[in-house]
C-alpha cells in the first residue's frame, strides 16, 4: 500500500482513543501481505476509522506526522489495549513475585575484594619494530632430580584466640554470648511426648527469613545446638575449618559436641589432626588432643572429662581432658581399614559403637587390647560404607545406622547379643555426589524413637521418622528453603531443629 501524497501538514486525531482493537500486528505491512493470500471479509469499523485518520492527515494541524506513521502508531496504541485486555501486564507483574528471591545475606558478611593493578596493554614488538630478546636455554641437570614432597596444612600449635568477625575492630566478644553460656542447666526439663504429640509439635514448627543466615564461609561440616534455653545458640563448622564465627583449624571440622556438665566448653574436631576445646570465659581454644587423621569422638564420662577419639586408620584413643599435655591416656586398634563415627551409650558409658568399614561394632572400653581387641556385638547387613551409627539419646536401646547404599537401618541393642537383630530398614537416596557433605540420620535427644534427616528429593526437604519406618513429618518451605540440608540436628530440650547445606548457611525450624 502507497502511503496518500499529503499537501498540507497532518494532526494527530482525538478521535483515536475512542477506537476499538483492529488487529494485532506491528505495521500495516503485514496486513497487505496476509491480505494478498486469503480474502476476508473487510471490517466495516476498521475501514471507517482509517477514513477518519486520512481525512486528519489531509487537514491543518501541529504533529507533523505521515499518515503511515500516524497508522503505526494507532497500531501500537491498539496492540497494548488489547494486551491490557488480556491483562498480559499484570500477570508479569504477579509473576516477579513468584520469582526466586536472593539467598538470605544474614550472617557473616562478604570480604571485599582488593582491587586488581591494571597493567598496560600488550604491544606487539614486531609492529613496533624492535627485536626480540634473545633467549637462551638452561642448562642440562645433571645428578638426580629431587622431588619437594606435598606438605598438608597443619594445625597451628598452641593455644588459639577467638578474634570475632562481623564486628568493629578491636571489639571484645559480646556479653550476651557469655550470658548464654554461662546459663543455668541444672532444671532441664525432660520432654518425653507420645507421638502423637511429638507430630502436633512437629507441625507448628516454622522457617522465616530471620532464621536464615551465613553462619561459616564454605561448606557445613558440623552443626550443635548449645542446651540453654532462654534463646537459640549454634555452632557450625565448615570445610575451610572455621567454626562459627572464629576460624581455630586449618581443615574440614567433622565433628562438634557442647560440654554437658560445662556449658561454656565446645569441643571441635577437625581433620587438620587436632582436638580443640572453646573456652568462652578465655575466648581462647585450647589443644585437647593432637593426632593426624582424627575423625570422630563423643564423651566417655558423665562429667564429659574423658573423650573417645577416632582416626581414620581405625583406631581409637581415650584421652582424659584433666591430664596435662595434649596426648592420650590409651591408643587402641579396631578395625584397619577405616573408622568413621564413635556413639558412646547413653547410659552404660563402658559400650560405644564404631561405624567400620561395611559393619558397626559394640566394643566394651573395659575390655579393649592394643590391637585384635573382640567386639560385643556386631550389627550387620550394610552392603556398602557406612557414614554414621548412633545410640539412642536416652536407652541406648536402639542404634540408627546410614549407609551409602541408600538405607537407614535401626537395630535392638537392648540385649547386647553377639548380633543385634535388625528391626526397621529404611529406603533413603543417600547419594550426594563430592559437593555436598554426606547425609547422616540423627535422633531427636528429646525423643527415644525418633530421628531427622535431610533429603536430595524435590521440593527440598528435612524429613522426620520413627524407628518403626513411619514418616512423621516432613519441613520444606518454598521461600526459605531451596538447598539441600545435608547436617540436621534438634535442639536437646526446645522445639528447634536447624540444617546446614553447602553454602554455609544455618536454616531453623522453631515454633
């Protein structure tokens, strides 16, 4: 279509407003060419307006515009009224609340970068017309080449002090930390629900944004509630080997434990070969135990002075927190192809449960040798590594065992038989692939018969169980939690339940 040939100058039309939707399309061009191929049938309205339109554009007016671009324009203009009619505009609005929000940037705070020296730019030298340098070869070696053998990072020597983060230079440790510490544990109210009402309390628990937060810089390692009760205290440790918001190793901290009969002492493992103790009255962490290869310990004491240290090489150390020095009271071989949890019992100190190679063994420390020492009990059927076995929190009548052939597995020690009977066999996805730290089911301390474990499923998940295999509950939030929460713990006397996920982040479930 050849736009009309315009004497004088063209208006824009007020009349356009008024007009109803022609076509969806970008230019009259289209119309044509659609046009050419199929013959409809013509609009009566649409043929009008576009008379009205011409007629503008032949008289006087002020816009200065052809009637092709006027026609344009009123494209446009009834293009978005009829995506208006559709109410296009406002589902796009409602969607970019239903977009994917940031990651909660609570906690610990990023590290600003240092600025990068911007070097010149490179030149060639051949178009500048200067010769290159004239290189010339080494000389041969002669002798035997001699290789500088990989030295791992080890843990720095001697007492470490606690120097806070997220905080002004120079500051002291707040004194709330102290305070809660420092809390009162003697009336420890005992929470024994039937399950009935340990699932109603389950269900009002809930996740908000407030209780997200950054807690370490790498990935969780290692997470413990602390037992006060007037407010929710954690400690996290990570890949890097920082431990909360203080940093006393050098490599991935496997293993935190709050000092029952000393609220203030948090013990930390690390795979750096150390032992470490969190005095918060000294803000200094103390050398407990050093040893390379350590993996796991757990309280050989009521009173938490004498500890049960494991090593990666199968074996295990008494070590008594009282005796001066750094070194253990007892070294003992278990198992020497690999060793990597210790559950003491609960009740009868003198038993604790090692998670060896495909097999968990019941020794009795009264009855340990150097080496070849005989177990108690076995508790067999896993098929491949076990990641975990521990002891029921109040009995010691159960051991819940994970295994990375994707079952959760629960057994009968009440009797100590030469093998415990198996009694509950859970299918769970335990494969978390090399960036993620390994699942592990943990009991619920305020709970004989209930256990938490997080989940590779989608929606991302924390699910709960009893030992009988029934699912209990599960806690999943679109908003607040979208990773996997590969370290679960519950909180020992207060409805509160926390995971930790690869990113160094603490997610908290409380009522």
């Amino acid at each position: 279509m050849t736009p009309p040939v315009l004497d004088g100058r063209v208006r824009r039309s007020a009349r356009r407003k008024a007009m109803p939707p022609i076509r969806f399309n970008d230019s009259p061009e289209s119309v044509n060419t659609h046009s050419k191929k199929r013959k409809t049938t013509p609009d009566i309205k649409s043929q009008r307006n576009r008379e009205d339109i011409k007629e503008d554009c032949t008289s006087d007016g002020d816009g200065g515009l052809s009637a092709y671009e006027l026609e344009r324009l009123e494209n446009i203009r009834q293009n978005q009224a009829f995506l208006s009619s559709m109410n296009i505009i406002q589902a796009m609005e409602e969607l970019k609340q239903f977009t994917s929000p940031k990651p909660s940037q609570r906690g610990l705070m990023r590290s600003h970068a240092a600025v990068k020296e911007v070097l010149p730019a490179r030149k060639s030298l051949r178009l500048l017309n200067i010769k290159a340098e004239t290189l010339t070869l080494p000389p041969e070696p002669s002798g035997k080449l001699t290789y500088t053998p990989y030295l791992s990072l080890k843990h720095p020597a001697g007492p470490q002090p606690m120097n806070p983060v997220n905080m002004e230079q120079g500051s002291k440790l707040p004194s709330q930390l102290l305070e809660l510490c420092s809390e009162d544990l003697t009336t420890e109210r005992k929470m024994d629900l039937k399950l009935k009402e340990y699932c109603s309390a389950l269900k009002i628990m809930r996740i908000t944004e407030e209780t997200v937060a950054k807690v370490v810089k790498e990935r969780v390692f290692s997470a413990a509630f602390h037992p006060c009760t007037s407010s929710l205290l954690m400690a996290t440790g990570d890949m890097g080997g920082h431990l909360g918001l203080w940093k006393p190793h050098t490599r991935p901290v496997s293993c935190l434990a709050f000092s029952r009969a000393q609220p203030t002492h948090l013990l930390s493992l690390s795979y750096d070969g150390s032992l470490r103790c969190m005095d918060v009255e000294k803000a200094v962490f103390d050398e407990v135990f050093i040893e390379d290869d350590l993996r796991t310990f757990d309280f050989l004491s009521h009173d938490c002075s004498t500890l049960l240290v494991g090593n990666r090489n199968g074996e295990v150390a008494i070590v008594d927190r009282r005796t001066p020095g750094n070194s253990h009271e007892s070294l003992h071989s278990l198992d020497p192809k690999t060793l990597r949890c210790v559950s003491v019992h609960p009740l009868q100190k003198q038993y604790f449960a090692v998670a060896e190679n495909s097999v968990v063994s019941i020794y009795d420390s009264r009855c340990l040798k150097k080496n070849h020492s005989q177990a108690v009990s076995t508790l067999q059927g896993h098929s491949l590594s076990i990641s975990s076995a521990y002891f029921s929190p109040r009995t010691g009548n159960r051991v819940l065992t994970t295994c990375v052939d994707n079952y959760i597995r629960i057994y009968d020690t009440s009797a100590m038989t030469a093998e415990s009977p198996l009694l509950t066999s859970i299918r769970h996805n335990m494969r978390t692939g090399r960036w993620l730290s390994k699942l592990s089911a943990v009991w619920d301390p305020k709970q004989e018969d209930c256990f938490v474990v997080g989940s590779l499923s989608n929606p991302r998940r924390v699910e709960v169980f009893h030992e009988s295999g029934k699912p209990l509950h599960c806690f999943k939030d679109d908003e607040n939690l979208k990773t996997v929460q590969s370290v679960t713990a519950f909180h020992p006397t207060r409805n509160a339940l926390l995971g930790g996920n690869s990113s160094g982040r603490l997610h908290v479930f409380t009522d």
